[in-house]
C-alpha cells in the first residue's frame, strides 16, 4: 500500500511547494483571462472561434512551456516549443479560413489571426511574461475592436479591400 501512495505522491511532485502552485495556478489563469478577453471580442462580433477557443489556446500555448520548465528545461527545449506552436496554431488559424470561388469574399483571416495572437500571448504568459502578455492584449484588443470602427468607414460595405478588376476581398473574419 505504500508503494502506492509513494507512486501517487510522486504524480503530484511537479506542485510540490505552495510558491510553485501558486505561480502555476496564476499563470493558467492569467492565460485564460487574456485569451478569453479576445476571444470574446471575436464571439461578440459573431465570429465562429470565440472565448472558448482563445482561451484553450492562450492556456494550452502556457501550458506547454511550463511543462519544460517545471521538468527542467532550459531555452534549447522552449525555442522548440515555442517553434511547434507557431506552426501548429498556423493550421488551427488555417481553419478558420474560408474562401469561396475566384472573386469571393475570403472569411476568417482576422480570426485566424486573432488565435495566433492568442498564442503568443500564451506563450508570454508560460515563460512569466505577465506584463508583456497584458499589454499585447490590450494592443490586440484596440487592433480588432477600435481599429474596426475608424476602419470600417474607409470601406463602403466596411470590409476587406477593393482588388485592381473591380472584385472584393474581405479581409476581416
């Protein structure tokens, strides 16, 4: 019975000072609340990859740089990490685009973008970036929401960009 308890105890081991789950605990949560915030922007302007979304991706892109650090890893095995994440949320975003036929409107690009930036700041958030990771949110915040409004009037439906024959591409998404 012991060797069993000393093997559950040992499954727990990463958490194993107050300091360390609280640093863990804020950090989750802190993804989760930057991610959620521009997830929300995204769900409140009826996009389909909203605060669920961001926000699994902002933990998830946290989460996995902690896992290296709290198993000892140093920059060589973060870079990697952080490497993996920018191209594995490239063909997460590359599903949230959609193009009709020649001529149509492109849908999604600034979703897809959005969750790339939700990693990144995941990322922040993982490697003790508090500061940076707020900051970047707000900055995105202001890109989608704001910049949408003082945008919207340059274009006469509010969206995308006028090609050279005359055909639309949207570029909001």
């Amino acid at each position: 019975m012991q060797t069993i308890l000393d093997a559950l105890a040992a499954e727990f081991s990463d958490l194993s000072d107050l300091g360390r789950a609280a640093t863990v605990t804020f950090r989750l949560l802190l993804a989760a609340v930057l991610g959620g915030a521009l997830g929300f922007e995204r769900e409140s302007a009826g996009k389909a990859a909203g605060m669920r979304t961001h926000m699994l991706v902002a933990i998830g892109a946290a989460m996995f740089l902690m896992s290296v650090n709290l198993a000892g890893g140093g920059d060589p095995e973060s870079s990697r990490i952080i490497q993996g994440l920018v191209a594995g949320i490239g063909f997460l975003g590359a599903g949230a685009i959609v193009k009709g036929k020649p001529g149509e409107e492109i849908h999604g690009l600034t979703t897809a973008a959005s969750i790339w930036m939700t990693a990144a700041i995941g990322v922040a958030v993982g490697l003790g970036h508090a500061s940076t990771a707020i900051l970047s949110t707000v900055l995105a915040l202001l890109v989608l929401a704001a910049m949408q409004r003082w945008c919207g009037g340059l274009h006469p439906n509010g969206h995308g960009h006028e090609r050279a024959n005359g055909s639309r591409k949207r570029d909001e998404g």
